[in-house]
C-alpha cells in the first residue's frame, strides 16, 4: 500500500499532507506479519554454542537442559491452537524474552516462528510454572528465607560494595553483580 501512496504523490495526484495523513491510516499495526520466519532455521539448542547461549539465554546449554529438568517441565507443550513446542525450545524462547528486554520480532531470526507462536509459547510456559510454583513466591515463609540465609545473603550483597549490611533483596528487582548474570 505504501508503495502505491508514493507512486500517487510522485505524480502529484497527493500533496506532502494527504501522503503523511495516508501512510499513518494505512499503517500496519502488527508491522511483525511481513517478518520471513520461515527463511530462518527452527531452533535447536544442541546447534548452538555455550558461549551463545550464556549470551542470549544467560545460561550454558547444559544448565538449560537441568534447569528444564529441574523445573519438571513436560516433554512437550501443547498450546490451545494446536501447537506443539519442545519443552526446551519453550523455555529457550522465554529464557532469550526475559534476559534482556526484546520483542517477539527480535525472537524469530533465532526461532523460526511466527510473532504469534513465540507469544503463545511465552504465555503457556509462563502459566504452567506460576500455576505450579507460584506460591513459593506469594509467601515469605520459607525455608530458604531462614534467618540465617538472609544474613548469608546480606553478607553477600555487602561484601560487594553494598553500604548496608542488612539489605538481601531489591524491591526493584535489581540485578546486583552477586550472583548471575555477570553482565547487562
């Protein structure tokens, strides 16, 4: 569409106005359509290099691996339209969405999935582990919470430059360089 607005004002059939006021109506809201997914690989963690991996996920690929163990995360995720994801793509996917601030459109070159599918990977990840662990975040009464811990970690925190020696967490969610990531 926009090709044919500039081919009208080229031969003056619009002026600077009518061309700005066009484009801005026939702009394309979800601008990640005319993205070429499928010129891009699907994804395969086993193609990938530590070094990358801990660059754009923040984990090795061994870690991913016992991480997605760890977290008990099915085989596969069946999403409501029918798709079906490796558990370890899934959490790949959201492990890249969360280290640092991206969009979906970012995702595909990596992936080789349409805007939609990384979104609905995202969200069913994303449901499945609040579902199963999210009250170990809505109560503060737990085990690793002793207050030996705590001041484990206020220690920790401290001994890196911290002024107080009483602080072990960041109501921002700061990330402080204690433990990972090392960078960003």
């Amino acid at each position: 569409m926009a090709e044919q607005l500039f081919m009208m004002y080229d031969e003056n059939m619009i002026d600077d106005e009518e061309l700005l006021l066009l484009l801005e109506e026939n702009k394309h809201s979800n601008l990640h359509i005319g993205l070429p997914y499928w010129k891009y690989e699907i994804f395969s963690l086993e193609d990938m290099r530590d070094n990358e991996c801990e660059i754009e996920m923040r984990f090795k690929k061994n870690d991913i691996y016992n991480l997605a163990s760890s977290l008990k995360l099915p085989e596969v995720y069946r999403c409501y339209n029918g798709l079906v994801v490796d558990s370890v793509e899934a959490l790949c996917v959201c492990l890249k969405r969360f280290a640092y601030p991206c969009r979906y459109a970012d995702l595909v070159l990596r992936f080789g999935r349409p805007v939609p599918q990384l979104c609905m990977n995202t969200n069913i990840v994303v449901d499945d582990l609040y579902e199963r662990y999210s009250h170990l975040f809505q109560d503060l009464d737990q085990p690793w919470l002793s207050p030996e811990n705590l001041q484990l970690y206020a220690t920790a925190i401290h001994n890196k430059g911290a002024a107080l020696d009483n602080c072990w967490g960041f109501v921002d969610g700061t990330v402080r360089p204690i433990c990972r990531p090392k960078r960003n």
